[in-house]
C-alpha cells in the first residue's frame, strides 16, 4: 500500500529534514514515494540520500518558478497510482509511525458504506514544532494539544479578495469530524483524489485551497479531521529560521511575469468557479450544489455572505454531525 508524498519546495533550508523526518519515521518506509519540486538556488545532494530511489526529484531555478500551485501540478504528473496521496509543505516533522496512524484513520472512514466515505480527504493545520539546533537537526515536537483540529472561516478576513476569504483552525467536539475547508499544506487523500480534483496551474496563492475545496465538495468527496495529527509544521512567525517566499522582491523583478498578475489570474478563477463558469475537471462537480456547501458552513460563496455565523466561524456544527453518516 503505497503513499505518494507530494512536497512543493521553495528556498527551503530544511527540505531534507522533511523528507528524512517522513522516511526515519515511517513504520513502512519501503512504501514512500516522495514526488518533489525543489524551486531553489541549489539543489539536493540526491546522491547522498539512502532511498534515493524512492524520489521523483525534480529541481527548478527559483526564477523559472510559477508558483506553488504550478509546482504541485507539476509533482502530480509524477504520480503513478499509489494507493495514497499525502500533500505536506516542505518543512514539516513526523512522529513515529505517522503511516500507520493515517491509514488506519482513512480505511476506518473508508469501511462506511457511503459515496463520501469512500472518497474521503483528511486535512487540518497540523500542530507546530520547534528548532532546538538546525545544526544538529534537533527539534521539538509540540505534542501537548491532542484536539481535533477543524478548519474554519476567519471572521476578519471575509471577502478580502473578491471571493477569497481566510482560514483558520478551530476546535471540534468528537474525535472524527466532517469538515468543510481543507488545508494545502496537510491533505491525506487516496488515488482518486489525484484523477478527480488535479490540481489547477493557473492558480497562485489565493484561492488555492477554496477552489480544491469545492472542486472535491461538488464531486461527493468527504472532508474530514482527526485527532492528533502525527505530523508537524514549522511556523515562521515562530521560528528565526527565515526563508524567501515566491513572491521576494528581488527575484520577483527579474521574472517577466509578476507574482501581482498571477493572484489576480487566480482570484478572478476562483470566482469563475464559485460561479460555475469553468467546465471540466477543473471547474465544479455535480454531485452536490452551491447551496449544500451553504448549508453545511454558513457561507453563501456566490453572493458573499455569511448566513450563519457560529456555522462559519466554529466547527461546532460540523462536529456535532455524526461522522459517520452521510451528510445529505
């Protein structure tokens, strides 16, 4: 049963880190295939790496770069119908047998006999880990929050790009919750979610993560949060570990087509989605409606409302459905 690692990486110092983290700690390492995207000024010492073997490596000049949209879409051509998918950011750290907690969890949900259930998404913002010494690559798991972690809206930050609006984590009342946002950078999914919501270059940044979202809604995948997720992120507004982003200045200016042109591409395509103007696989599905995803988060998407505030801004509702029932 093999898992497809997708890491999307950008000047990223501790891309290594993440992908030894995801091997040393995996209870079936033999069954890892990392599919990497290395958008930095020098790349891995591949060689160097014992399961080297086990990498699809690519590596970009950060100026060359389209974004990480782009660099998933480009990771998932690399994909050869493994059973699982993971999507992580290229700085993250694992707990011992992360594999085998998420598998569980997946085939758990799978073993209910709904559409949903079986084209399940585990996602959440995963919990934060600190660097004790980047020399010796020692770090600190933050382990003490056991919670399921939701994702909701971000009362303050409703419609601040035209159909964007913020994300943020939110506490749930069961162990296993539906939920109904996802986050790019922590996705457990299985193959079908590879063939069915593949992801969409022309996105940038904004509306990454709304747009998948709905793609996957519309076409009966379920969306799901679990308790204690076994893998960890590194904050930057935590960390003096700094790194430059896609959009830096400097290397933004020597690009012919700016980081400013691209959201905007981004943002009017995700409006153009919420909308059902874009047909095909990167538009919307037609297993559930607009008026669903209103229904279960409180957001009316189309004409920018927010209907039901505790809806939106908590996971209470979502947690209080049973998870292991169809929703509609």
């Amino acid at each position: 049963m093999k898992i497809f690692i997708s890491i999307a990486s950008y000047q990223d110092a501790l891309l290594e880190t993440t992908i030894k983290s995801a091997y040393e700690k995996s209870d079936m390492p033999e069954n890892l295939i990392f599919g990497i995207c290395d958008q930095s000024s020098i790349p891995l010492d591949i060689e160097s790496i014992k399961f080297n073997n086990q990498m699809k490596y690519e590596h970009i000049d950060p100026l060359e770069s389209e974004g990480p949209c782009w660099a998933r879409s480009r990771i998932q051509e690399k994909f050869e119908d493994e059973e699982y998918y993971l999507q992580i950011d290229s700085h993250m750290q694992f707990d011992q047998s992360w594999d085998s907690y998420l598998i569980k969890y997946i085939e758990e949900i799978r073993s209910v006999d709904s559409e949903m259930h079986q084209l399940p998404i585990i996602t959440c913002y995963p919990r934060s880990f600190d660097v004790v010494s980047i020399e010796t690559k020692k770090f600190e798991l933050n382990k003490s929050d056991c919670n399921t972690h939701t994702i909701a809206y971000r009362e303050d930050a409703m419609f601040i790009k035209e159909s964007f609006c913020r994300q943020i984590g939110s506490i749930a009342t069961k162990e296993i919750s539906h939920g109904y946002l996802i986050a790019a950078g922590f996705l457990f999914s299985t193959k079908e979610f590879v063939k069915q919501i593949p992801y969409d270059s022309d996105f940038y940044f904004y509306g990454e993560e709304i747009s998948i979202m709905l793609r996957a809604f519309t076409r009966g995948f379920g969306i799901f949060h679990l308790p204690a997720i076994p893998i960890f992120h590194l904050y930057t507004e935590t960390t003096d570990i700094k790194r430059k982003l896609h959009w830096d200045e400097d290397e933004d200016s020597k690009r012919e087509t700016k980081w400013h042109q691209r959201e905007e591409i981004s943002i009017k395509k995700l409006s153009d989605i919420i909308n059902n103007k874009i047909e095909g696989i990167f538009g919307l599905g037609n297993k559930r409606t607009m008026k669903d995803y209103e229904y279960l988060s409180g957001v009316d998407l189309i004409n920018k409302k927010v209907i039901e505030k505790d809806k939106a801004f908590t996971g209470n509702f979502v947690s209080s459905l049973p998870w292991d029932k169809e929703l509609f």
